[in-house]
C-alpha cells in the first residue's frame, strides 16, 4: 500500500493532494497512513509530494535554460 501510494504522490503531484485524501483513497485513517508511511520510507507523505515537486521544477528549469541557450 505504502508504494503504491508514494507512486501515486509521484505521479500527481501536479494536482493539490492532502494526506487526508490520500489515506482515503488507500482505506486507512489519517494517523495510521502518516505512521506507516514513515516507517516504510523514512518520509513524511507531504516531504515526498514536495521533493516531488522540486525536482520536476529543478528539471523543467534546466530544460527551460538550455532552450534558452541554443536561441542564443
């Protein structure tokens, strides 16, 4: 359950997710999800949907300016 819900964080995370529906979507409470997430990843939920996010923007933005520089 744990990876399939850290893939779906990493593959969504373009959309606005909260723990809370993420532990809905898996059929577990809120608090169960957030603990066995830890455990099994060594990361909060929130932690991976932002790293996420960041390294799409890291990429994205080095995409952006080497674009940039065959313009030049």
């Amino acid at each position: 359950m744990i990876i399939k819900a850290q893939e779906y964080i990493e593959h969504n995370f373009a959309e606005k997710i909260s723990i809370q529906q993420l532990s809905e979507r898996f059929t577990v409470g809120r608090r169960n999800f957030d603990r066995r997430f830890i455990k099994a990843t060594g990361n909060t939920p929130l932690n991976i949907y932002n790293v996420s996010k960041s390294n799409l923007q890291k990429r994205t933005g080095n995409l952006w300016k080497n674009s940039e520089r065959s313009h030049v």
